[in-house]
C-alpha cells in the first residue's frame, strides 16, 4: 500500500520556527518551506569521491529489481558505490551555498542555481519574508548532516514527530498549492521539479484539507 507524503502545516511551520533560537538555521528553513528550495541549493553540494583512488565520482541510472536506480560510478576503478561508501570532496562543490546577491528583497525573487548548473527564479513568501538584516548569515556555514538532524530534532521536540529537512519542500508544494492556489505549472517552476506529475502528488497529499473543502458551505 502506498503511503501519503509526509507534510508540515503552515501552523506547524510557525511552531518551528518560534522554537528555533539559531538565526542562521531560521533561515534555512524559511528558504526550504517559504520559496522551496532543496537543502543542497540552501548550504550547497560537494562532489562525492572514491575512497580508493579520489576520482570524483559520476551518478549513473542502473536497473535493480526491475527499477531504475543511482549509483555513483568511478570510471578508474570501473566500480559501483553506495553513497555511504565514498566521502566528500571539500573543495570541489556540485552546488554552491546560496548567498546573498542571488536574493532580490525588491522584486522579491530568488535565483536558485541546482545540480548541472540548472537555474530558476522563485518567490519570496510574504508569509514568511526574508529581511534585509537577515542576508547577513548568507552563505549559510552549517553542515547538511548537522542541518538536517536539527531539523528532526526540533520537528520532535515541537511537533511529536520527527521529520526529515525535505519535508519543508513537500510544505512548500501543499501551502502554493492547497492553500494558495497557485497552478501546477507555476509551482512546478518555483520549485524545479522536473515534472508535473510530480507536482500533483503534493496537490492530493493532504487528506484532510480535501475533505474540509468538500464539505465548506454545508455547515
């Protein structure tokens, strides 16, 4: 049975962001919920290396059970790895950190660049606006690891629950989609999600903001 995507609330949203005292990671999860960037766009991306011989390792699709898969792949050593099993290259970044000339507080729009040099513009949320004193802690010096065991920490602690960083993307689709009614497309560019289809899971995986819209009117 396939389970519904996991999701934070704007209310939920608002609790965690009153309970987080670190400024710095604050904003990182305003960038994550508010404008839906991925936390590799938010503190960036190193290039994953073979342990063996420090090539820096490409990722390939590879079919496993019938699936398709990615693997990291050292053409030197003509070798599969599992994430796990290489280590990070500190000076050699896939994604940079986002800083601070990417964010235009006038027009309101961030320019994300993603994996491949991939760009886009999305939105700064006025629910959640990103001040001109809060710039300053751009590029965000925190870990990936570090940010999301946080994340889950205070998602625990506040919540009952805990969830991972990437559940403030999947906030970010349900809040433009199921409360602000943005289109699909439109979501889909602010977001960069490679397809639409993708975009509408997020349109039906909150259950119960359906049924209250169903029934709005009858009582």
């Amino acid at each position: 049975m396939k389970k519904l995507i996991k999701f934070i609330s704007t209310d939920d949203f608002r609790k965690i962001l009153k309970a987080e005292k670190d400024n710095a990671t604050k904003l990182a999860y305003i960038l994550a919920f508010g404008s839906g960037l991925r936390i590799s766009e938010i503190v960036g991306l190193e290039e994953q290396e073979c342990r063996i011989c420090q090539t820096i390792l490409k990722t390939k699709n590879i079919i496993i059970d019938d699936k398709k898969r990615k693997r990291l792949f050292c053409e030197k050593c003509n070798k599969y790895f599992e994430s796990q099993e290489t280590s990070r290259n500190k000076t050699e970044l896939k994604i940079k950190p986002l800083t601070a000339d990417q964010i235009d507080l006038i027009t309101k729009q961030i320019r994300v660049f993603g994996k491949g040099g991939k760009e886009r513009i999305t939105v700064i949320n006025p629910l959640f606006p990103i001040k001109e004193n809060m710039l300053r802690y751009l590029p965000i010096k925190i870990e990936r690891r570090t940010l999301q065991y946080r994340f889950k920490a205070i998602t625990k602690k506040v919540l009952g629950r805990p969830l991972n960083f990437h559940t403030l993307r999947h906030g970010f689709a349900n809040h433009m989609l199921n409360e602000r009614g943005l289109p699909m497309p439109m979501v889909q560019g602010f977001g960069g999600w490679a397809r639409l289809d993708t975009v509408g899971i997020y349109a039906v995986s909150n259950p119960q903001q359906s049924i209250q819209k169903v029934w709005e009117g009858f009582e």
